[in-house]
C-alpha cells in the first residue's frame, strides 16, 4: 500500500474513493455521477478528473466512462483500507454506533499515519469487514468477495443472511438499528408489492422472526447472501 509520505491531497483521495465506490456498485463513472456522489458541481468534478487523468490516476475509456489505472485503484483502496479499519476501531473500542462512524471516518482517513493504521488492524485482529459489512482491502489492496445480491433483486420466498448495508445515511442505519435489521440476520422475502411498492420481508429467526415492509431505497441498500 502507499506510504504516508506519498499520499495525495484529501480532495484528490475522495475522488478515488468515490469513483471505486461507484464501480464497486456497477454503477456509470461520469463527471455527473461523481458530481452527486461527491454533492460538488459537474465542472468542479470535471475539473479534478482531468487532473487525475494528467496524474496518471484514471483514463476516460470510451462507451465506458471514467476507469482508474493500477496506480489509481491502489490509491484507493489504500484510502479504503484506512476509512474502514477507522470505522471498525471506533464501533468496537470506542462505543460509536454504525450510524455515527462514516463521517468521523471521513475526516480522520486523511490524517491517520500508515503505522497506527496497521495498529488499528492488528488491535482489532485484521477484520475483512467493517461495521457496514463492507470489505476491508488488505494491505496488498486485494478483497475478500462474498457471492450477494441485493434484496431488490431476490424473488418472493428467498432466504438469506444480510452481509452488508451499502447506504450510509445515519437516519437509514437508525431506522434499520430501530428494527434489529442487521448484519448477520437472517431475512426472507415474504412478498413484492405490485408497481414499485415496498417489499414485506421476515428478519431474524422463526419463531421470533418479525415483519417488515421496506421501502425501494432500503431494498437497494442490503446485500444479502443465498441460503
């Protein structure tokens, strides 16, 4: 992973972030996704691209969009490993809940040395997740993939374990935590409401297992992993 001696400015290190998050999601990398992504303006996030693509970072591949080259990806998950493993600290030794951690974590991804880092991770027994259920890179940037699909995706009738809340809106989390729909809970598809309505799910185990009726945003938030 990069060193502390050679990281890039914050703005930068966001960007790259950002641009892995989108691709992790399969979603289009454009000037404008990243612009809502990151709440700045098309010319301001077409303005850092082309500085990124002059620092050899990212290439606009055409019919694609924006792509990170090798040394880019690794910048980025160098700034991941650090965003996750904070998150990770705070939630299990500092009694932060999973709602609070992702703007802390923000702040302190870009100020934290490569050595407490690599205290943090050991301090914690090198977790592959976060407290979100996000993968945390190693230290050669690889990542532990788990076979999910998100609920929006699963047929009425499949079962399941959440693994991973991919929103980040403390209200979301809240809402979740209120209603003990967590990572490591087992959630079955009881019914798709006809022309976008909610989907009715079981979560937790039977008999104590209880119903929900969740909303598309929250469908698009959980992965989940096939029983």
């Amino acid at each position: 992973m990069v060193g502390g001696a050679n990281r890039r400015s914050a703005s930068i290190e966001d960007y790259l972030r950002a641009i892995y998050g989108l691709e992790e999601r399969g979603e289009a990398v454009t000037n404008t996704s990243l612009a809502t992504r990151l709440e700045v303006s098309p010319s301001s996030a077409s303005g850092m691209v082309t500085k990124l693509a002059q620092q050899g970072l990212v290439e606009h591949v055409p019919y694609r969009g924006i792509e990170l080259t090798g040394d880019g990806r690794q910048l980025a998950m160098s700034v991941l490993r650090r965003h996750r493993l904070i998150e990770s600290y705070l939630v299990s030794e500092l009694g932060y809940t999973w709602d609070e951690v992702h703007a802390e974590a923000d702040l302190l991804e870009h100020v934290v040395s490569d050595l407490l880092v690599e205290r943090i991770a050991a301090k914690l027994g090198n977790p592959v997740r976060d407290p979100h259920g996000d993968p945390i890179p190693a230290v050669d940037g690889s990542v532990e993939e788990v076979s999910t699909k998100l609920l929006e995706e699963l047929p009425t009738g499949a079962v399941g374990e959440i693994v991973r809340v991919w929103d980040t809106d403390p209200e979301l989390l809240r809402y979740l935590s209120d209603r003990a729909i967590g990572l490591g809970e087992r959630i079955e598809v009881v019914e798709r409401q006809p022309f976008g309505g909610s989907i009715v799910v079981k979560v937790g185990q039977p008999p104590h297992d209880a119903t929900h009726a969740l909303g598309r945003q929250i469908a698009h938030a959980l992965s989940v992993a096939l029983r």
